[in-house]
C-alpha cells in the first residue's frame, strides 16, 4: 500500500502562508517601483519587449496591439487591458513629467476619457526611453527566465536618469502604497552629481538642488516643511493649488483664469463642480463658467457678475473644489528586495549606487571587448608580415579545421587569431592595409587603459557617470513647472462670498416657530395674516439683513444660533419651521427673546434673570456658537431646579443702569447694574434678591428718570416712579410697593416700564379682553394699590398681558 502524505493544517495556517506569498508576489512584482530605475514590473517588461522588438523613437510607429501582445506572450502574462493601460499611462504628458512611450492616436485625456482601444493607437519608445534602456545588451543588469523558460528578461534596467524621482509613481499593493510625486529631470540629476562628490551630503544640501516635486500639469505646492518631511522620512503632507489670476473685465465685472491644475485633477469633474457651485448658489456671484482648453493649453474661465468678491469666490473655490487639493507624499518603493519608506538621498544614493554598478558591468563588458579585437589585431598584423609563408600553409592544409592547426603549429597563433586567419576573404588580402590594422591596435591599447585605469579608480567611474548625465541633462532639461512656496496659505472664506446681501423679515413666534420671508412677500401680506396659531404670538418680527446673526433664548436657558441665510424660506403667511425640526425642545419651552446682531464680536452684555431668584451678565462673545449649532442648542444659564426659569432678558451695553426686582408678593429692589457679575455661559447666576417664600415676577433695566407700571392678580394698576424704590444693594429683601391687605391680598401679575406708544392688552381666564393706555394712567405713591381696570371677581384674573405698540410699524 502506497504511503499516504496527509498532513492536518488549520485554515489560519494554510491562509496565512498562501497569503503572505501572494503578498509578496504583488509588493516585488507588480505594485511598487524598484528604486533604482523606478519601475514596476510592467512597465519594465513593456519598455524591454518594444527595445527588443527595435520599436524606437527612430523607427516608424506600430500598433499598440502587437507590443502589447508581446508583453503578454513574452513577459507578462496578465490580461491585455492592464498592460495597455500602463502602456498608455507612461505615454500621458499630463501624468509623467517625462513620458516614455509616444502614441499615436487618443491616449485619454485631462478630462479623464478614455483612451481609443489599442488596434487603433500606434506606439513606440520616446527618445529618452533609450536613455532608460542603453547598453542593456553588455550584461549591465542581471536577466532572467520568463514565465515559460524561453526568453530572458531585465530584472531591472540601467536607467541613464533617476526615472523614480522624474517620473514618479503610484500604487497599492498589500498592506502598503506608495505616491511619488514627479520631479525636474535636470534637478535631479544636480542633485545627483553632487551626492557622487559629497557622500555625507545633507538633506539640505541636496535640496538646493530639489526643490520639490515638479508635476507635468505646473500648479502651485505650498509647504516646504511637509516637503522637507517627505523627503526626510518618506512622508509628508501638501497642498497643491490650480494656477489662478484674477482679469478685469469691462463695466466692473471680472473673470478668475485657471491656466495650471493639480496633478490628476480630472479637468472635467472639476468644471462641472464649479458649475453646480453657479447652479446651487453656494457662492454669490458666478455668472459662468466655461472650458476654454485648446491645443495651446489649459484654460478654464469663472466669469463674475458684476462687484462681486472675486477674491473671496476664488478662496471658497480653493477650498471646495478640487482647484486645490492636499497632496500627501507616500515614498514606498523596492530597495535590495524590501519594500521601504524612502527619503530623497536615499533615493539617490540607491541610484548612484546602481549606476556604478551598470557603468562597471559595461566597462568590464567593453574592456573583455577590446582586448579579443586587439588579440585578433595582433595575429592579422603578424599574418600579413608573412603573408605568403601563412598562405602557403593554408594551401597545403587538407580543410579549415587543419589549415587552423597547422597555421597554431607553424606561426606560434593562437586558436582565436588562427580562425580569423583562415575566415578571412581572399579580396580581404588585397586591400587590408597593415598601417590601418596598426592604427586600430593602437586606439584599442588606448581604449583598453583607459577601461583599466575607470575599474581601478572610483573617482574614474564616478567621472564618466558624472559626464553621462551632464550630458542627459543638457539634452532633455526642460524648465519647471510647479512653483514652491514655503507656508500653506489659511482659507478664510467670508460669508458675503457665499450669501446674497439682501433684506428680509425674520419672524420667532414664543411657541418656536421660525421663518425667513421676502420683503416682496411680506408687503403682500396682510400684517395679521401672519400664519401663527391663535394661542401663539411673534416675539421677534423685523427686517434684517442675511448676514446678519440670530439669537433665540429659551425660557429653559436654551439658546439656539442661526445665521439670518440659513432660516428656511417662507411665504410671510406660512407657519414657517419649527425649532424641534433641527434642535430638541421640551413640551413646555418657550422662546421669551430673540435677538439680531450685525456682528457676534460687539462688546455688549446680556443680562437673565429666573424666577427663583438668580440674575447673571454674560457676555456676548461667550455665547458665540460652536460647530453643532444647526442640531443642537447651547446652554446660556444653568437652572438650579425643573420648576425654575428665565423671566426677564436684556442686552445692553451700558453699565451705568439700573435693576429693579418685583416679586410676586409686592417686594421691590432697586441697585445699580454692575453689582451683577460678569459670568459663563454655563454659570447659575448670583442671588438677586432675598426672596424667602416669594417669587421673582420681573427684572427691569432702566434709569431712574423711568417709571414702572404694575398690573395686579385683582385687576388693579399703578404707575409710579422708578425713584419710589430707594437705591440700595443687590440679595436684599427689597421695599413693598404694594399695600398689604389681610382679606384677598394684591400680588403683582405683570411689572413693566412704561414707555411712550405703548399699548395694554388684558386677556382674563374668562376670556374677557381690556386694552389700556397706561402713559395716561396717573403717578401713584409706593404703598398704593393702585385703581381697578377691571373686576377679578367677574371677569376673571388676567391671564395674558402683552405690551403693544401704537405707532404702525412700517412696511
């Protein structure tokens, strides 16, 4: 019986060693770049079988199908469309800073199109390609077996420039990726021929030299420290913008020019994201946006209407567009089989390291050359001397092999110049000249010392590879594109950019409905018809600009932010949004104020007060809001219990005024504003008043030329002056102002200042209404109760009281 080899493994097991080969199979041969000519497999094998297939810059084109079909049945035996795509990628100006193939035909496009199939592209090497590939074939790189054992292929190639900084590359394979930016060619090789002289060169030293990336499409890169980063350590983070300016056009209007984009910024995507920024509106003052590009260049034109902020549009395009976008170096390439983060002299040290390598292989190969040549040299200059003793013998010899050994046994020759003895022409003899062959001898014992002298001296090699590249750079050098600057500019983007100035009338109803209308609308209306419930009533209504800034103050010390521009739009008799839809409010909150603000740096306090006796200042630059506004309220006073809340709010900016405090039982305090401290936003205040089993009805803030009037629980009124209270200190008992009855005292229902235009409207718990003038209500002294309005007993205790104006507010 057979022996049987079973083995018991786990899935992670098996799994994991599978994997682990498959990943080092995608990281070394196929996703990242070797560091020394800065090609992946595909690309290598796409460039080697189109040189072997003498497919150059100097032969006509030829179909992209045949190399492809090469690559695959030869080298690379994957799917077609990925070896064309690479193909076609290493023939895109806009991707390589120095392509490597030319096409024939629609390689793609900025835009992002897709490149014609490849029966219809024709293709060769790019001139600088040879570069790439130059004395390949005097075994300057090491070759291996295909995938089918019949042809050998470059493990890597001699690469005469540093393709992995010129022409970059990116990449994902398992558990790494890399992203290298594209570099200036005659930058690269400065820095180069400077590390050959000075091998302790400093990052620094070497970036007199490289400045930075140099992208195919030019733009801007801002950061040299990210810059600096990437190139010490392998990675570092930029941001790279579109080249912009600004043209003035005629009648005040101006137009923003994009001639330069970020690299691989799809031009396309970009236009049309310009174009829904015009079509949403996101940003006031684009009249158009058109692609001008032409086989001149790029350029996109953004049209403004007339006065608008063309800086601030372009700011707010730079940071919501791709017109700028951060770039992030990722340097990951193949170093000595391993996967690296490398640094720029890293980079270059692997290259020139290479380059001696190539440059001694190909000396050492043109040396072995040279020397066979001067060999076989010496024995045709020693035949022709005695020429006819060397034919005699060839005569007299039974056949080629025999002539070669008698001509060895006779004349001293070696095998080597024997043969070429006897494969020599007959007509050969008749016009070889020995002076020529004496000359030829001579320039190969000079060709033959001076390999000898480049492999017996470092600094000999160091000095053709310096004059080889000098002479590549003086060849193909071309201009930068991209312009460094050193700091990454800060985007503010002012919300006049992205906001058309406009007036509005903005309506808060106390039960927390909020709407924006058009004056159009709002003019159109009837001012009653103002959409609110019977049972709601607005606390703020006003004409305000969309710029401006809206505060709503909870009952419940809830404060909620909204710029002007973001309130939904409404017809001026629609209900409008109510707050809940975007910020949580209990059943029984109410908004008690709302204010506007042109600006939220004014140097202006709010004053609050609760009904169980707590009274703060906040400033208004502590309630500026934070990034969640839109889905959740702010706090602007902490309540100390459930059953307290705001009463009395006022925003002022001149603390020379006074307080007066009104309890519901008939107290009153008076004493100057700045005895309030100034506090948080999250702060409970200090105490108001001395309260004991009382409650606080209103805080007032005046002067003391004011007067305060008082509506009781009973129906009865009072005017008096604001002077009746004597000045004194805040967290007192305060004086009454009410004469204390033993049988159905009066306890004060509503305390207000009285001001000229005013109106009262009294709505009882019998629903009886009363409207009252209280500037014609006469003084009365501070223990008065006052005089009746109406009847408690019969018509009810008042219920709601509101202060109206008299004066028409105009539209």
């Amino acid at each position: 019986m057979a022996e049987q080899n079973i083995q018991e493994l786990s899935l992670e097991a098996v799994m994991g060693e599978r994997f682990g080969r498959y990943s080092k199979y995608i990281i070394q041969e196929r996703a990242l770049p070797d560091i020394r000519d800065g090609l992946k497999p595909v690309q290598r094998r796409i460039l080697y079988a189109m040189h072997e297939d003498k497919n150059t810059f100097d032969k006509p084109f030829r179909k992209s199908a045949k190399s492809v079909g090469n690559v695959m049945g030869n080298y690379h035996p994957h799917g077609d469309s990925s070896i064309y795509e690479a193909m076609v990628r290493m023939s895109q100006a806009w991707k390589l800073r120095e392509p490597l193939i030319e096409m024939h035909g629609n390689n793609g496009s900025m835009d992002g199109d897709p490149p014609a199939a490849m029966r219809y592209t024709e293709a060769r090497l790019s001139e600088i390609s040879a570069e790439m590939l130059k004395d390949i074939d005097k075994k300057t790189v090491d070759m291996v077996l295909n995938f089918d054992d019949t042809e050998y292929e470059p493990t890597v190639l001699p690469a005469r420039f540093p393709n992995l900084l010129v022409n970059g590359a990116t990449g994902i394979s398992a558990g790494y990726a890399t992203e290298i930016p594209t570099h200036n060619l005659d930058e690269t090789i400065q820095a180069t021929i400077y590390l050959m002289k000075h091998p302790e060169a400093t990052l620094d030293e070497l970036m007199q030299f490289v400045k930075g990336p140099d992208f195919p499409t030019g733009g801007i890169l801002q950061g040299l420290d990210g810059i600096k980063k990437a190139y010490e350590t392998g990675r570092g983070r930029t941001m790279l913008r579109a080249k912009t300016t600004i043209e003035a056009l005629r009648g005040g209007k101006s137009q923003i020019v994009v001639t330069e984009i970020p690299y691989e910024v799809n031009k396309a995507m970009l236009v049309k994201k310009i174009d829904e920024v015009r079509l949403l509106k996101k940003v006031e003052g684009i009249a158009e946006v058109r692609d001008e590009s032409d086989r001149d260049g790029l350029r996109i034109v953004i049209e403004l209407k007339k006065n608008a902020n063309a800086t601030g549009i372009l700011n707010y395009l730079f940071k919501n567009t791709d017109l700028q976008i951060s770039y992030n170096f990722n340097m990951v390439a193949i170093d000595h089989k391993r996967p690296e983060h490398v640094g720029l002299k890293q980079i270059l040290t692997s290259y020139l390291e290479h380059q001696r390598t190539v440059t001694t292989k190909r000396t050492e190969f043109d040396l072995d050359k040279a020397k066979q040549r001067e060999h076989i040299v010496l024995g045709l200059i020693k035949a022709l001397s005695i020429l006819d003793q060397v034919i005699k013998v060839i005569r007299g010899s039974k056949n080629k092999k025999d002539a070669t050994k008698n001509l060895m046994s006779n004349f001293d020759f070696t095998k080597k110049q024997a043969e070429a003895i006897v494969s020599l022409q007959l007509y050969r003899l008749t016009n070889t000249d020995v002076t020529a062959l004496e000359k030829e001898a001579k320039d190969l014992q000079k060709q033959i010392a001076s390999f000898e002298k480049i492999l017996g001296d470092p600094k000999e090699l160091d000095k053709v590879i310096r004059k080889e590249l000098q002479a590549i750079a003086k060849k193909y050098a071309s201009p930068r594109k991209t312009e460094i600057q050193e700091k990454i500019q800060s985007l503010k983007i002012e919300t006049e950019v992205m906001v058309a100035q406009e007036e509005v009338v903005v309506q808060i109803s106390r039960e927390g409905y909020v709407k924006r209308s058009s004056l159009r609308s709002f003019n159109a209306s009837d001012a009653n018809d103002n959409g609110l419930r019977d049972d709601d009533e607005p606390i703020l209504q006003d004409t305000v600009n969309t710029l401006d800034h809206l505060f709503i103050f909870t009952n419940k010390g809830n404060l909620i932010y909204r710029p002007i521009h973001e309130i939904t739009e409404a017809r001026f008799k629609d209900t409008g949004e109510h707050l809940s839809q975007t910020v949580g409010l209990d059943n029984d909150e109410r908004v008690i104020a709302a204010k506007v603000f042109k600006s939220l740096d004014e140097a202006g306090n709010f004053v609050f007060a609760t009904k169980e006796g707590y009274i703060k200042q906040t400033s208004l630059v502590d309630l500026k809001p934070g990034r969640t506004y839109k889905s959740r309220a702010s706090r602007y006073i902490t309540l100390k219990t459930d059953s307290d809340e705001v009463i009395s709010l006022y925003y002022t900016q001149d603390q020379a005024k006074e307080l007066v405090c009104v309890s519901y039982n008939g107290y009153g305090l008076r004493y100057n504003l700045d005895e309030v401290p100034v506090t948080g936003a999250r702060a409970a205040g200090v105490k108001c008043m001395d309260l004991r089993d009382d409650t606080l009805k209103a805080v007032l803030l005046t002067d003391e030329a004011g007067a305060v009037g008082i509506l009781t629980t009973r129906g009865s009124f009072k005017k008096m002056k604001i002077t009746e209270i004597p000045l004194t200190s805040r967290a007192r008992r305060g004086v009454q102002i009410l004469r204390e009855l033993k049988t159905k005292p009066h306890r004060i229902a509503y305390a207000f200042l009285v001001e000229a235009g005013q109106e009262m409207y009294i709505k009882t718990t019998t629903d009886k209404e009363f409207n009252f003038d209280p500037v014609d209500h006469g003084f009365s002294e501070r223990y008065s109760n006052g005089s009746y309005i109406f009847d408690a007993k019969n018509d009810g205790e008042p219920q709601t009281v509101k202060l109206l104006q008299t004066k028409e507010v105009t539209k």
